[in-house]
C-alpha cells in the first residue's frame, strides 16, 4: 500500500469523459488505409504503448458521426471487449486526429487531479490488469468492461500531482528507451529484408555486373557474384547458381510435441516456443517473454541450434510465420530453447542455409504464397512436404550465402541484445512498486521537472 499521503481516487469523480464510441456506417467498407482521421481499434492498443498495425482511417462525413468520441491529446484508452480486454495505452499525438470504435474506451482525468501518464501505468500493473480482467470475465459469455465498472475503479496515487508526475516519467523515460531499442531493430531487420531482396531475388548486383556497372559493394562481397545470367528449370538465374527445390536446405523436418507444456514460472528449465510466438520474436525480442512462453517436460530431443527454423504450422493468423534460431536467442533467454505446439522445425545442412530458407519463407507469406501449401479448411495446416520437395528456388553459392549471413547475425546480436532485455526487466520490477508507493520518489518536483 501506499503511505499516508497516498489516496484512493474514483475514476468517476475525477474523469471529464469515460466512454466509448462505435463502428462508423458502412462498417469495413468505409475504412481506409490512409486518410486525415484515423479510427482507432482494439488491434491498436497494448499494454507496452500504441501500436500502428492495422490502423484505419475514416473520412470527415464519418468521423462527424463520431464526434462526442474525439481522441484528445494525453488521453488514456483502454480496451473494454473480447480476448484483448483490459490492454491500455496512451496514443501519441502524431495519430490524432482519431475516433474510438465500441471496443476501446476513452479515458479522460482532470489533470489537475490524476495525471493521466500515472493513471495509465496504474492501468497496466499486475494487480490493476488482474482484477480488470476478474471483472470483464464475471458478467456473461462474453469479456467486457462497462462504463459503470470503469467509473468504479479506484486509483491509489499520491495527492501530491507532482509526485504522480516523477513517478509516470521514470517509467516513461525506461519505455522511451526501449521504444527507441525497438525502432532501431525494426530499421536493421528491414535492412536485411533489403538486402536479401536486392542479392536474391532481384539479382541486383548481377545484373549490374553484367551491364558494366559498379555493383556497389565492398570489392571481396562484389567478387561472389558473377557477371551473367544462365538458363535453367526455372528460367534465367545468375550464372553458378542452381535450381532446386526448398527441401535441398534441409536435412531433416519435425513436428512439435503436443501436451508437452506447463506454465512457464521461475523455476523453468527451459523456454518453449509455440507457433503463435514466432512473431512476437521477430518484431521485438524479449518483448512479452515470461507471459507467453513455456516450461517444457522434455528438452534434449526439442532443444533447437543454429541450423533451425521454426515455422508456424497451424491456424489462419500464424500459418508460415518462421523463425531462425539464432545463438543471440538463446543467449539472451538464458535457457535451453524448445519448440511445440503448432511449431516444425527445418533443421538445415547450415546455418547460412537456415538464414536463406527463413527469408525464402518471410517472402512466401508476405504475398501470400505460403497459402498454396495449406490444407484444412476452418484451421488450415501448414503441409511441410508438398512445401519442401515442391517449392522451387534457386540456390546460390555457400561463400555467398555465408556473406548475407554474417550481416544478419549483426541484424540478431542487436535484436536480442542484453540491454534491451534488462531496461525491460528493470520496468518491470520498477512499475508496481512505484504504482503502489512501496518505492517512493525522493524530490518528485525536481525529477518531474528535469525528465519533462
């Protein structure tokens, strides 16, 4: 608990606006993908802050419609419906103008009162998201958090507003800087997918060899490339290369272990990866680990190496996402790391071969052809042995493929790198106890002052 000058706020008493907004008419058909006013969704918003994903956009017409549920500046939103209830965020003022649809809540604190950076890592603490969650699951088939429920919560903050601000501007300046860590990973994963493009599937530097051209490279990654094109089972590739098919990078295909989880806790031995966490892996690293991953009952025979790819065998959103495992994974779970449910595992003759299978199938999902090997209709499967022996992809020369993946193990060093995980952890110890005042800031107006 906090200490005596610490209070219970009632979000009712203190808000200027609670409430949420609806589906524009015309539903789907209205939205779009770029415009002047977005309308923010419950796909937008998390617990680690607002995410861009999926954003759309209405016109003016519609947004008039939705006029008495206007994103302010500051403004905390929370999600009141369905799997994703109780996630909160702030949204930036670079989104605004915006609307709320039905499933995410405004909130709105007089600043004067409740400062609605506090109120919003309040939102998202451990206790806070359980007993948001208790509620939402209490009333009928359905999670949802009503209005009336909101206007009940009780907020423990200190009376003092410059003390609630000290407290919302450490943690935010931890968050700063792992957003910045985030940002400039997804900037070096999309150099990689540049680069990738430009080697193999563009023949970039080939091409320009093979007109007089400066490839523009370092002379010793230049000097792999040959300077023409030959003719082959798959049309024109470069000179040196072979056609073949998907399977010829691998050595062996498995399929996860079913039922072979618990809960993943401190005394895990080892961190099991499921076909719905390869993403999350890509995107952000360490992001979300202890939540979402698990404790194995069987390792060795699970345990995956550098020559790996996991590949998202199972379900519509999921099916083709893939994974290299690289040693920096590893390395920063501090664990043994497994694969399970909804997972394969290519293990490859290489890891340069790894690296180039994982793009290959990056590229399938992305337009879509990874749909061709599915099966199943409500859940689709991913069929691993029409993909292998009849995708066909040209092979490039081992030194060259060693090339790329020298790059793309700077690209993971980074990814998963120490730091980003400890600023996380260190959030995260951080954040109950300043929320509950277990931890108290020394000279909130001076600290307030100079992280503003």
């Amino acid at each position: 608990m906090g200490g005596s000058d610490w209070v219970a706020i009632r979000l009712g008493d203190v808000c200027a606006k609670i409430g949420s907004g609806a589906t524009p008419r015309g539903g789907a058909s209205v939205y779009l993908d770029a415009g002047d006013i977005a309308l923010i969704r419950s796909q937008n918003v998390y617990n680690d802050g607002f995410h861009r994903d999926g954003l759309t956009y209405i016109t003016e017409e519609h947004a008039d419609q939705l006029s008495n549920v206007e994103v302010q500046r500051g403004d905390v939103l929370l999600n009141i419906t369905g799997h994703s209830v109780a996630r909160c965020c702030r949204v930036h003022p670079s989104i605004l103008p915006a609307r709320v649809n039905q499933h995410v809540s405004i909130i709105r604190p007089d600043p004067n009162r409740l400062d609605a950076r506090f109120l919003r890592y309040f939102m998202v603490s451990p206790q806070m998201q359980e007993r948001m969650l208790s509620w939402a699951g209490a009333g009928g088939t359905r999670n949802a958090l009503t209005k009336g429920m909101i206007e009940s919560f009780l907020v423990l903050a200190p009376q003092d507003i410059a003390e609630q601000q000290a407290i919302a501007r450490i943690l935010g300046a931890l968050d700063d800087k792992i957003e910045l860590n985030r940002r400039i990973n997804q900037t070096l994963e999309a150099m990689a997918r540049v680069i990738f493009k430009s080697w193999f599937v563009d023949f970039d530097p080939v091409r320009a060899k093979a007109e007089g051209r400066d490839p523009g490279l370092p002379d010793h990654i230049a000097s792999l490339f040959p300077d023409g094109f030959e003719q082959s089972e798959l049309g024109q590739i470069p000179r040196g290369w072979r056609s073949g098919v998907m399977g010829d990078l691998c050595e062996i295909a498995l399929g996860g272990a079913w039922g072979d989880d618990e809960p993943f806790d401190d005394a895990a031995e080892a961190v099991c990866l499921r076909g719905v966490d390869l993403q999350h892996l890509r995107d952000s690293g360490w992001a979300d680990a202890p939540r979402r991953w698990f404790k194995p009952r069987r390792i060795e025979d699970r345990r995956v190496d550098e020559r790996d790819v996991l590949v998202a065998a199972s379900g519509v959103g999921p099916l083709g996402r893939s994974l290299w495992v690289s040693s920096a994974l590893e390395s920063a779970f501090e664990l043994p790391v497994i694969y399970s449910n909804f997972c394969k595992r290519f293990r490859c003759g290489s890891v340069a071969r790894a690296v180039y299978l994982d793009r290959c199938l990056q590229l399938m999902r992305e337009d879509g052809e990874i749909w061709t090997y599915a099966t199943g209709t409500s859940i689709p499967n991913l069929d691993s042995k029409a993909l292998l022996d009849g995708k066909e992809i040209a092979v490039p020369p081992d030194p060259l493929l060693d090339s790329y993946l020298a790059f793309v193990h700077l690209v993971n060093r980074r990814l998963y790198c120490r730091g980003s995980r400890s600023l996380e952890a260190l959030r995260d110890v951080l954040l109950p106890k300043l929320i509950s005042g277990q931890l108290r800031v020394p000279d909130p107006e001076r600290i307030a002052g100079r992280l503003a």
